[in-house]
C-alpha cells in the first residue's frame, strides 16, 4: 500500500462529512 497523500485524506474526511451532514440532517430538521 502507498503512503496516503494529505490531498487524499482531506478528501475523503470531507466526503465523510459531506455524507454524514447530508443523512443527518433531514432527521434534525423534522424535530
């Protein structure tokens, strides 16, 4: 396995956090 850019790992994380925002956030609003 190569080593991970940081590019790489910020991308993911933000997809990460993109996808969790969007999924939650539907739940959040309906309170």
């Amino acid at each position: 396995m190569e080593q991970l850019d940081a590019t790489t790992i910020m991308m993911v994380a933000g997809l990460i956090l993109i996808i969790g925002i969007i999924f939650d956030w539907p739940h959040n609003r309906k309170k």
